[in-house]
C-alpha cells in the first residue's frame, strides 16, 4: 500500500532562558514560513520553513495551526524552524484577552512550556504567539524537551494524575492518549526527552530520541522494526505512525518475520485515519523471541486480517485460528497463562468476513446475558479463555459493535471497534484455510495442530470445555501403530480415547516452501501435492469415539487412511461361506475406530478434491 499522506510538522526552537526563543540555525535553503490564514481559523503550513509568524493569526479569538500536505505529495517530515527571537511581545493592539488555540500534528522542539501556576494553560508554547491565551488543545502533538527537569516534571505531573490514560520507558518518552484539567486538553500527545548524545547533531533533520520511532511512514516502518524492535529490553519502543503503513507482504518481510524481543507500542493520528493494512498476511510479529515481547495498538485501523494457518495452530490454543479477530500477524503461544501480548486501545478491526461479525455479536449477547442458559453456552469464554470483563454495545452504525473493555489473560481492549466494513485498506480475497469443516454448533472451534501420532492422542484425549467444535490439522503422514499382518493384528490395549466431538484435516506435507512462512511472499499458487496419510497398522479399535449427541462423532477431510483392518470375525465369516459376503471382510467399515457398540454414531467424509471416499455417510452401530 502506497503512503496516502504525511501529517507531521516539526518546529524547531532552540531556547535561551526558560521563556524566551533564540537563534535557530534553519535548514539550508529555506525561506520564511507562508502560512495560509483561511476565514475557518485554520492556519496551515505545507513546506518546510523558519518560523517568523507570530503575528500572522491576525486578532482571531480561536487559533488552529495545524500541518497540511498536498495529498500526492512525497512522503516526509514538515520542518519549522525558529528565527532569532526574545521573550513574546506585549499584546499588539486590537487582541483581547482569552485567546483559544489549538494545534494539530506538529512536533516542537527546543520550545518554553508553562509549567503548573503558570497564568497560561499547562504545556503552552511559550513565543509561539506574540499573545498568551486561557485554553489550548494538543492533537497529535509530540513536544520534545532537552531540559530533564522539565521532562521529569512532566512524569510527576501526568503519572500522578489517576484520570491519565499514558504509555512511558520513564526516562525518553510519555504518550498521553487524553488528558484534561479545563484549561488543556490532550489528545495523542508525545512528551518527549531528546536523547544527549545526539542533542548537538544539527545534520539530524529531527530530533533523537532513543526509545522513540518519531514519525514512521510506510517505506520507513519495517527498516526501523527491524533495527529497534528485535532488541532484548524490557525498555518500551513508542512508535508514531503518520501515513497509512502496510506490515503484510509488501514491503517485503524476512521469512521468520519481524522479531519483537520488547514491548512495542503503535500509535497512529487521532485527527485523521491511519490504517495499518496486514495484507491477509499472518504470523509476521514474532513475539516468541523473549519474555519482554507483547505489542500495543493505539489509535489505528488494523485492515485486511487474516484467518490462522497451521503455523499459527501450532500456538493458537486454546484460541480458533478461524477467528480474525484474534489478529493472527502476532506469532506467539497464547496458551501462556497470564501473559498479555497483545493490547488495543481505540481501535477499530476490520473482520475477515460478514459472517464473523454475526458470530462476534451472537457470542457477546450470549455471554453478557442476564439469563443464565444462554450464559452457559459461553462457559469457555470464562473457563478456558480466562475472560474476566466484556462490556460491549452495537454500533458505531448498524454493521458494527464496540468493545468498550474486554480482558483477559492474553487480550487487552480498549474501546475497540468490530466491523466488516473497509476502511482505507482495498479488502483482499481471505486465503483458503483448510479449516472450513461443517461445525454442529455456533461456538468458536478449537483448532489444533498435530504432528505425530503422540501429539494426536494428546490433542484428542484432551478436555474440551464448553459445546465447542474440536479440529485437528494433521501436518503431517502419521502411523498410530507399527503394522502387523496384511489384514487383521487384533485389538489395540492402549486406544486414542477421544474426549470430544472432533475434526480431523489433512494439509499437504510434499510441498515445501522456499520460505519458512510462504503467507509473507506473493502468495504463489502453490502446486496441488499429495494429502497427509494415516495409517492405522491394521490394528482394531485403535481410536475410541467419544460419547456424544452429535450426529456426526468424526469428520475426515484431506486424508488418505491405510493400513485398515478386516473386523473382528473376519475367519468365521470366510469358514461359513455364503452368497452374500459378510461385513466382517470390508476394511472401509473402519473397524480401526470403534464407535461404542450400543450407541449409533456416524463417521463423515466430506467430499473435497484431494480425497473421495464415499460421497454419503459410512455407519456402524
């Protein structure tokens, strides 16, 4: 996806004395600032320039100056550079007193701010404007200071407030997500810390700061992930967004992903959209690297999520990868008890699928509900999925639904949004899973992997609690027991005893790609390869359905199934003779799975193009 747009300005101030701007060296080449005064109180800067407008708001009683760029533009970061100067003017005749301003995607540096008891609201600009004014609104606004003092009064004054929502390393950087006392009010506001060792650089465009990505674009973002984010630190990494990004398959990842050994925080603009398009794309934020590892969005549109593949079933219990929602771009084992790496704060997701939002909607209705039946049919959602809040309410507009809290042991929401609906992202085609089995109920699946014989018995034997469906993906050929005689090697003493109402699917074993996460290239069409193989040793009885009221006990889809034996009184059937022969000799009655005689279960074969067995139901009683 193309960078649609550039929001950020910086404005440079180098600051002698605690209220005074003086001298900026300007970048080479630039002329003094034209900001366009329109009759909306919008001041608007579109190019890099030194700052000697002070006077140029006329006497309007509300100020806006906010970065504007042509839309076609090249993407990069607006600089606004300081004029020598002194202390504000007095008030130039004709302004009055209660000066309202607001300013929109800039970034400040080397600026005065008033500090508490000032007669000017918290954080003003001083020299900004000849004038001093009662009420200022920061959005999108990122003050940087090369003053520790008054950056530590700054972690006093917000990381005592209880009402403040804020990320902080507690030495580079705080992120203000809102704020207000009356007087100022802060919406994604930075309050930044510049780095010491790169404070007298001026060949920096912008200003350094250690623990902060200042304005990261779409042919940017991946390079510094790569850079910053693969450090092992429990020291957090802010990273500002100011375009629209792609983190899927374009700019190009490497195979094993983007590795996230820290705590990473993104944050995109809160005056205007910034999406950040997965491109169907999963697995490509590795979290599995270290303990510090956990990702936090805020204020961003994630677009184009994928369903789950098998390398993400590996790690996805006790969570269906079927589920979008889930945002499967973040590769981590989400059965860790207690360990939040994944969090959302003003978020808005856009789902794979129309049919995801009805199912999202179903289930928090069920589990919010005051009744206790329809309660109980989310019974997982608080006994296996550790759920321990959800408030939720329809809307904004009739096709979405807002999660105002949600957590859990693995999940952190914020005033979240769900919808179907495209927001900046062009909606990409949804890859084919080899999940899409006929579920018996409308409960989120539980999707496994499996690749040996041991791992099928532990996934299958294992409890599933709540009226969930249970999927095995087998990845690859697996034997449940050595192989005896051609046709019969009697009962097994030691079955796969399964505990629920179970899946299995073959995925291809044959085809290997030339990267470790083939999801992250081009997605080439993958050549058709044979499907997984189980055999079955010609042993009887060697899998135990489960007892259940379903119709259908065990789907299999994707496999090919050998080695099977002849039932149990195949030598008294052949002794007796007969025109008619008898069903002890057929090995597609699958004496290998026994169905517990008394109780009528069916086995399923759903017919795809791999595997063909019947185009009906085989049955024993």
């Amino acid at each position: 996806m193309h960078a649609r747009r550039q929001f950020a300005l910086l404005i440079v101030f180098v600051i002698a004395g605690s209220r005074a701007s003086a001298a900026a060296l300007p970048g080479p080449g630039l002329g003094p600032c034209s900001p366009v005064v329109d009759t909306s109180e919008l001041t608007s800067l579109q190019s890099d320039c030194i700052w000697t407008a002070q006077d140029a708001v006329g006497s309007k009683q509300r100020v806006r100056i906010a970065a504007t760029r042509d839309r076609d533009a090249e993407p990069g970061t607006l600089s606004l550079f300081a004029a020598t100067g002194s202390s504000p003017a007095p008030d130039p005749p004709g302004v009055s007193p209660g000066l309202q301003l607001q300013l929109e995607r800039l970034i400040l540096v080397g600026f005065a701010y008033a500090g508490t008891g000032a007669t000017e609201p918290l954080l003003w600009p001083l020299g900004l404007l000849r004038q001093a004014g009662t009420v200022l609104n920061l959005t999108d606004v990122r003050l940087v200071t090369r003053d520790q003092a008054v950056f530590n009064s700054w972690l006093h004054i917000f990381t005592t407030d209880a009402g403040a929502m804020y990320w902080t390393d507690n030495s580079t950087f705080l992120h203000i997500h809102h704020w207000t006392d009356g007087k100022t009010t802060l919406d994604s506001v930075g309050l930044l810390m510049e780095t010491p060792a790169q404070q007298n650089s001026q060949q920096l465009p912008s200003p350094y700061i250690s623990n902060c990505i200042l304005g990261a674009t779409n042919s940017t973002l991946v390079p510094a992930l790569l850079t910053n984010a693969a450090k092992e630190t429990p020291q957090p990494l802010l990273v500002y967004l100011t375009t629209n990004v792609s983190l899927g398959v374009f700019p190009k990842l490497p195979a094993t992903g983007v590795q996230i050994n820290r705590p990473v925080i993104f944050v995109g603009l809160q005056s205007l959209v910034t999406s950040i398009d997965f491109q169907m794309a999963v697995n490509q934020l590795n979290e599995t690297g270290s303990k510090y590892s956990n990702v936090t969005f805020v204020g961003v549109v994630l677009e184009n999520l994928a369903p789950g593949d098998t390398v993400t079933g590996a790690v996805a219990p006790p969570f269906s990868i079927t589920i979008s929602n889930n945002v499967w771009a973040a590769y981590y084992n989400r059965s860790a008890a207690n360990q939040t790496r994944l969090a959302f704060c003003n978020v808005t997701l856009v789902v794979a699928q129309e049919s995801e939002m009805a199912y999202v909607t179903y289930m928090f209705t069920l589990y919010t509900s005051t009744l206790p039946y329809l309660r109980k049919q989310t019974s997982f959602y608080s006994d296996v999925l550790h759920l321990s809040i959800l408030q939720f309410q329809p809307g904004p507009g009739s096709k979405a639904v807002t999660a105002l809290r949600l957590k859990s042991w693995y999940h952190w929401w914020n005033r979240v949004v769900l919808t179907a609906e495209p927001i900046v992202a062009k909606p990409m085609a949804v890859p084919v899973r080899p999940v899409a089995v006929s579920s018996t109920t409308r409960v989120s699946p539980l999707v496994q992997s499996v690749d040996s014989a041991q791992s099928l018995r532990v996934a299958g034997e294992g409890p599933v609690i709540g009226n969930r469906e249970h999927i095995l993906l087998l990845l690859n050929n697996i034997t449940l027991a050595a192989p005896g005689s051609a046709s019969n090697s009697g009962n097994s003493s030691d079955p796969i005893k399964l505990q629920s109402v179970i899946s299995w699917i073959g995925t291809s074993p044959a085809q290997q790609a030339a990267e470790a996460w083939p999801e992250q290239q081009q997605r080439q069409q993958l050549q058709q390869a044979a499907p997984v193989y189980v055999g079955f040793g010609y042993v009887r009885s060697i899998v135990v359905l489960a007892p259940s009221g379903s119709d259908y006990a065990l789907q299999i889809q994707q496999l090919v199934l050998g080695q099977l034996p002849q039932g149990p009184n195949v030598a008294a059937a052949v002794a007796a003779g007969g025109r008619r022969i008898s069903k002890e000799l057929w090995t597609l009655f699958l004496w290998s799975i026994d169905r517990c005689a008394g109780t009528n279960f069916h086995i399923s074969f759903i017919e795809k193009k791999l595997v063909h067995y019947f185009a009906g139901i085989i049955e024993r009683n």
